[in-house]
C-alpha cells in the first residue's frame, strides 16, 4: 500500500476505481432504501446511500486534483481497487446482495452483508488514511472524512441486527452474517480469476505438474533406469561359458 502511494499512476487509478464503487454502492443502497418496510431502516440506508454518493464525488475530485498536476492512470485499467461487481449475478458493487434482491432475501440478509461489508471499507480506508498522512498529506483528508462515515455505517448496522437478536431473530442473523462472509470469500476468488487470469493459470499449471506429471515422470525415469540395469546384466556375457 505505500508502494501505492508514492506511484501518482497508481494513487491516480485507486482513486478512481474507489469513486466508481461508491457511486455503483451508493445508487443500490438508495434503491433498497425506496423498497424497505421499516421507517428506521429506510432512514438509515438514505443517509448511507448519500454518503456513498458524496464519497465517489470526493474521491474524483482527488483523482481531478492529481490529473491537474499532469498524472495519468495506468495504461492498464484492471486495478486492484476495483471492487464493482461486473457481471456477477446477485451481488452489488460491494461484492455482496444487490438490492434487487432485498425483497426475496429480506432485510435482516441485507443489512448483514452492509455490515461486512463496512467493516471492511473501514479498516481500508483506516490503512489508507495512514499511509497517505505522511505520503499523500492532499489526499489524507479525503479518507479521513469518508473513515467518520464509515464508521456510522458499521455502527448502524451493528445496532440493527443486535435490535434483530434481542428480538428473538439470533438465528437468522447468525445465519445471514455467515452467508456474508462467505459470500465476501467467493467473490475474492472470483476476482482474483478475473483479474489475474494468466497468473493463476500458471499457478494451477504448476499445481497440476507438482501433483501429477512430476510423479508420473519422475516413476517413468525410475522404470527407464531399471530396464536399463537389467539390460546390461542380461547382456554380459556368464565368464565361465567356453570353460567347460
């Protein structure tokens, strides 16, 4: 990460693929927030959804700042920081339930996978907050003033879902954060085929050959040396033929 930040190209490009997450985030929160039943909870998504907004509009004004200064991103735009969602079915920008599932799943699966999912924006964004303090000081504010938002955002749903077990729902919490983390664990995976599909090839390749030619080849060559051994004694001649 700090490697990130001393490399304009790269500071450039983490920027933008974090302005285009919250913004994907930010319109399905408010989607979801326009279908919710309680009062409480659409209250809490509809600042959510804004802040997300805000955040994507802080983060390209930052990108805006370094391109002012004559950076230019990466030729490559397959950026590490890019966590929208392509075409994974089902899950949002996050990498988690899209909204448009809020209806079947229900909200207490929803605001688990918020939960997560801010949990870990925070932590991120406090990594970055660090590391741009002392090597980015232009744009530590930025992810300092989206870290108090992120915090509200894993208070809120912490709050909703301890309302959800003291109201007798400790099971299907329990069961809606697991399906969460789990979920967060695939789509990693996914990502990291996606992105780096070369590279896990030849990782797999290497796998497969460790675990299936190299023996394969390596009993073929014991064999060849075998043959060979018993080769060569069959053919000497007995040295008391032509002794009798």
């Amino acid at each position: 990460m700090r490697r990130l930040w001393r490399d304009p190209a790269r500071a450039l490009a983490t920027l933008i693929s974090f302005s285009n997450t919250e913004e994907d985030g930010g319109r399905d929160i408010l989607a979801a927030a326009e279908r919710v039943q309680c009062p409480t909870l659409r209250g809490h998504l509809a600042r959510h959804g804004e802040d997300e907004l805000r955040h994507a509009a802080l983060f390209r004004a930052a990108a805006e700042g370094l391109r002012a200064r004559g950076v230019a991103p990466p030729s490559s735009s397959n950026h590490r920081y890019d966590l929208r969602r392509g075409d994974v079915e089902a899950l949002d920008s996050h990498g988690f339930l899209s909204s448009r599932l809020l209806d079947t799943e229900g909200e207490v699966a929803y605001v688990a996978m918020l939960h997560v999912a801010e949990s870990r924006a925070r932590d991120l964004f406090a990594a970055h907050a660090h590391e741009t303090g002392a090597l980015a000081p232009d744009i530590a504010p930025v992810f300092l003033e989206i870290l108090r938002d992120e915090k509200y955002h894993v208070a809120y749903t912490a709050r909703l879902l301890h309302d959800w077990r003291a109201a007798g729902r400790t099971r299907e919490v329990a069961r809606a954060l697991r399906r969460a983390r789990s979920s967060r664990a695939l789509v990693a995976w996914r990502q990291l085929g996606l992105r780096g599909a070369a590279k896990f090839g030849h990782v797999l390749l290497l796998v497969q050959y460790t675990l299936t030619v190299a023996p394969f080849a390596l009993l073929a060559r014991l064999r060849r040396k075998d043959s060979a051994g018993w080769a060569e004694v069959t053919d000497t001649a007995d040295p008391l033929e032509g002794q009798a």
